[in-house]
C-alpha cells in the first residue's frame, strides 16, 4: 500500500514525502516521459510472448513458419483450439494432471501447515535437532536427490502410478518455514484461554490456527499446485501409461514428436495449458505480494 | 518471548507434536532424506540397477572432476548465470523504482503482469521461445531486419544459443526478482527520504547515497539465489536446445541427467550430483543463515 502512496504529485506537505519532487518542469515531463516508456517496456516485456502464444494458436499449420513474416494470421482459425479440445487424449491429460495437483495442493496445505504450527508453538524432545534436519532439505538441489528419488520410488514399486507423482513433493520445508513464520507472528493470547479451557493442541490448531490461516494457506495451495501442473521431468521419469500423462509432458512429447509440422495446434494446446495459470494469478493476484511479505525475503 | 516461555513453561508436548509432525517427517525421510543419504553413498559405488555395486572409493568424482565435459559445463553455466542475474537484478531494481512511483492501480498491474510468467512452466515458455526463434517466420528475426540485421538461427548458432536461451530465463525469473526487489524498496523509511529531499539530493543522489546501500542484503540475496538457480538451469536447454548445438547449452544438471539416462553405469551422474549439492547447497544455506542473522538489524 506504501508503493502507491509515493506519488510524485504527493503535495511535500504530506507525511509522506514524494520520492521524485518537484522540480523544474523540462526534466519533470522527461521524468514522466521515461516512466511511461518503461510502464509500456514491462508490460511488453512481460505478456508480449504470452499473447504471441496466443495469436500463433490461431494460424494455420504452414503459416507460423512461413516468410515473409505475419504478425496476424491470414484467418483467424478457431480450428487448432477446436481440434486439440476435442483430442481425447489432450482432455485426458488436463482433467489428470488438475485432479493431481488439486490432490496436491490440499495434501501441502494440511501436512506442511501441522508441521508449522507444530515448529512455532510446541516445545518437545529433540526440536532443535528436528528443525535443523528438516530445514537442511530445503537446501538440497533437487538435481542431488533425483537420481536416488527415481531409485527409491522403482524400489517402493510407485512407478506409473498417480502417488508418485504426489507424495514425493507433498512435505516441502520451504512451505513449512513459510507457515512457521506466520504462526510465530500469531500472539500468543489468541490460544491461552483455550489453553485454559483444557483443549489440546490439535483441537486449538484446528479451531483456532486454521480459520486465521486463510492467506497463507492461499499461497500454499497456489504454489503447491503451480509446482504440480508445471512440473515436466518428474513425470517424464516416473510415468509412462498414458491414461497418466502429465500435461507438461503431453506438450513437450508433442513437441518433440511432431517437430514444426504441427505448430499452430501445439500453440493452441500451450495456451490453454497456461490459462488456469494465468486464471489463478489474476485471481490471486493480492496474496501473491502478501506472501512475499510474510515469508521475510527482502 | 522467549523469557516468558521459561518463566511460565508449557507443558511438554512431546506425543502430540510428533503425531502432528509424523506425515511431513515420513515422506520427507523416504524421498528427501534417504534418497541424500543414498547419494552420498552410492557416489562412492560402481552402481547399476542390473548388478552388484562395487566400492571404488574416490573414483567416481575423479572421474567427473577430470572430465572435461564437465569442467566445461560448470564454466558455461557460470556464464549463463552471469548472463541472466545481472540483467535481472538491474530489470528488477528499475522495475522497483518505477513501481514506487506510480498510482496505486498501476502498480498492480505491473505487479501482476510482471509475476504471470514466472507461473508459466519452462516447458511452455520453451515452446514460445522456439516459436519466437524460428528462423523463418520467427518473430525475432522480423524484428532485427528492421535493424539491417541478417536472420539468425538462434538456438542453432553455436554462438548465440546461450544468450539466446538467458532470454526466456530472465523472463521466467523476473517476477520473484522484482517483488523481492520491491519489498525491500519500500522497507526504506521515508524519513530517510525527506531529509535527503531537504538537503537538495537528485534523484540519482538518493539511489547511489540512501536506496542502494541500504538494500545490499536484497541484492546480495537475489545475486547468490540467481547464481545458484541458474546454475542449475535444466529444464530450459533440455526442451529448448536438448544441450545443442554441439554441447553450447548443455549446462551441468542437464549433463548429469543425460548421463544418467544413457550410462549404465550410475556412479558418474551420483558422484557429479553430489558435488554439485556440496557446493550449492553450501552456499545457499551460509546465505539463509546470513540473511536471518541480519533481518533484524533495521
């Protein structure tokens, strides 16, 4: 909220002052000229290859790699959108990987959050030794375990199997710290009456913790299934039937099969697949920067 | 807090906290904890899904440390790293000023737009990369024939596929960069501001005098995490470039993986993994702690 009150046309009586004051009025139209420029090169910047997804999905096959160059399409096919959306195996694999993330994202919520709250409030034998041993997973480089990973889950017979592709990633110490650092910003005399009134402690995390803990839960289920829908070589590893496949893996064997021949539907098939993302950071959008905030990077 | 915990201590909830704890530190032991221990055993094994291993010691890491693809991968990726951090600290830092100053509904776009593409998988934005590069019809050379430029095959060039692969990174990291960015930005008390303001400071007075020291931390954090995560960039080559042409993506986690694949023998890829984990994951835990030790100070 302090970002939007540094306005340079802030009058300098204000509490707050103006980060850019007044000055002559040539380098003042300078100064609103440049951040217009740079406005207009963010954005650009940021959606430009998003919409270019978007537009090439509706060329025709040829045209995506034809010269001279196109920026538009000649038609405005619908066909790639209609023709990947009624690909059985394309809606096969969405419905699959979505069922699998919003499996994860609940299963990261209530496993990391227990955990959290069990780091900021609980005092038990060997805690600190515990932290430190969960704490240390999350500095290990996934390259480091995912060779042993894919040993471990073929020993534990998890290969092809939707499991596989959940548990491993389910208990996450990034998530936990970021949890625990909320709880421990959580005043303590919101639990002592209950405390007195003789509930236990999973009764005063369920009932009290829980309900408060809607923001940060948001960004832990947000990013959680972030993790799962854009997750590629996990899935390439793990999962071969394809009543399993992963839609990451689904475009990129797409990708990798049909060369250019099939650009324009390889587009259409990638739009979509990015739109629930998109969807849910538009939506979101106000966690994301609170989530920021609490996790104490800055 | 901490005396009051001790004058008026809490029961000992032993029982209940690792009840609580049990999911998270199950699945953590199983697919983080002892794939790492299987690591750091195995890198020291001639190992194979199809025999018996054999203990040889320090060969494997000999091996990896005298192999010159390796060598030679770790250097590109340092190069990469360098290619990307600072073009992303230095987007991200103006990225912070501007959203500073701007009107409060402005800044949330930016924000938002700024954050979608780091929810965009790398394999999509591998795909729109590819499509953007393509030497006919790709929009990229479109775009430098206004220049008089020649077209280019991007990611076929043995030159220009590393820098032509920093792009699509720096588009997928920028938004964690700039909100981290941001939030420390606006950590600076104002009052710091005004008395500069009153002394007659300019613009880049405060940013060299006020801004910039006093979010080191930030830019230390974002250098050493930016270093670290493109280090070990490994998804992008993979479906971008598959680490051509002729080996000039092909960064270490990306070699290590496709040994893994195609070598029976699984020493080499445990052993490199390994080494990787020591040194990075030593970094990225001594700046965690550096981090914490100094948060409380302003």
């Amino acid at each position: 909220m302090t970002a939007t009150t540094l306005i340079s046309d802030a009058p300098q009586t204000e509490s707050r002052p103006a980060r850019h004051p007044r000055g002559a009025r040539g380098p003042r139209i300078a100064a609103g000229l440049l951040r217009g420029i740079l406005v207009v090169a963010f954005l650009f910047g940021a959606l430009f290859p998003l919409a270019w997804l978007v537009i090439s999905g509706f060329k025709a096959r040829n045209e995506v790699t034809r010269t001279p160059f196109q920026f538009f399409p000649e038609v405005w096919k619908w066909e790639n959108y209609a023709q990947i959306l009624s690909d059985p195996a394309f809606l096969r694999t969405v419905l699959v990987t979505l069922a699998g993330a919003l499996i994860f994202a609940a299963l990261s919520v209530a496993i990391n959050s227990m955990a959290a709250y069990v780091f900021a409030r609980l005092d038990f034998a060997f805690k600190r030794l515990v932290w430190v041993v969960v704490i240390g997973t999350m500095f290990l480089p996934g390259m480091a375990i995912l060779l042993t990973s894919f040993i471990v889950v073929t020993r534990l017979h998890m290969l092809d199997t939707l499991a596989v592709l959940i548990l491993p990633g389910a208990a996450s110490a990034a998530q936990i710290f970021f949890l625990r650092q909320f709880y421990l910003s959580v005043p303590r005399a919101l639990e002592e009456s209950a405390f007195i009134d003789g509930a236990g402690r999973f009764r005063i995390f369920v009932s009290i913790f829980v309900p408060m803990s809607k923001p940060v839960f948001v960004v832990v289920a947000m990013t959680s299934f972030l993790a799962f829908w854009n997750s590629y070589v996990w899935p390439v590893m793990t999962i071969s039937s394809p009543d399993l496949f992963q839609i990451q893996q689904y475009l990129a064997s797409f990708r990798f099969e049909r060369g250019n021949s099939e650009l324009g539907l390889l587009m259409a098939g990638s739009a979509l697949a990015a739109a629930p993302v998109i969807i849910l950071c538009l939506v979101l959008q106000r966690y994301i920067v609170e989530g920021i905030k609490i996790s104490g990077i800055k | 807090m901490r005396g009051a915990r001790r004058t008026r201590r809490a029961p000992r909830d032993t029982l209940i906290a690792f009840v609580m704890l049990a999911p998270a530190l199950v699945l953590l032991a199983i697919f983080v904890i002892w794939p790492m221990v299987q690591s750091a055993y195995l890198s020291f094994f001639d190992w194979s899904f199809y025999r018996e291993s054999v203990f040889v010691g320090f060969d494997n890491f000999r091996r990896v440390l005298t192999d010159d693809a390796f060598v030679a991968s770790v250097g590109r990726g340092l190069l990469f790293a360098l290619m990307v951090v600072p073009t992303q600290l230095v987007l991200a830092f103006a990225f912070a000023s501007l959203v500073a100053g701007v009107s409060r509904r402005l800044a949330s776009v930016l924000k938002v737009s700024v954050f979608i593409p780091t929810a965009i998988s790398t394999v999509i934005a591998s795909i729109i990369f590819i499509l953007i590069y393509q030497y006919r019809g790709g929009i990229a050379n479109w775009a430098i024939g206004f220049l008089g430029i020649e077209a280019q095959a991007w990611l076929a060039d043995v030159g220009l596929a590393l820098p032509a692969m920093a792009v699509p990174a720096i588009w997928l990291g920028l938004g964690v960069a700039a909100l981290i960015m941001l939030a420390g930005l606006l950590d600076i008390p104002a009052s710091y501001y005004e008395a500069a303001v009153l002394d007659g400071a300019g613009w880049w007075q405060r940013t060299f005098a006020i801004t910039l020291p006093l979010m080191k931390n930030t830019f230390v954090y974002l250098t050493i995490a930016g270093f670290v995560a493109n280090v070990q960039q490994f998804e992008l080559p993979l479906v971008l470039t598959k680490g051509g042409p002729q080996d000039a993506t092909m960064l270490p986690n990306l070699l290590i993986f496709s040994h893994f694949r195609d070598d029976p023998t699984v020493g080499y890829s445990i052993a490199a993994a390994f080494l990787l984990f020591i040194v990075l994951g030593t970094i990225s835990a001594l700046i965690f702690r550096f981090l914490n030790s100094t948060q409380s100070e302003d």
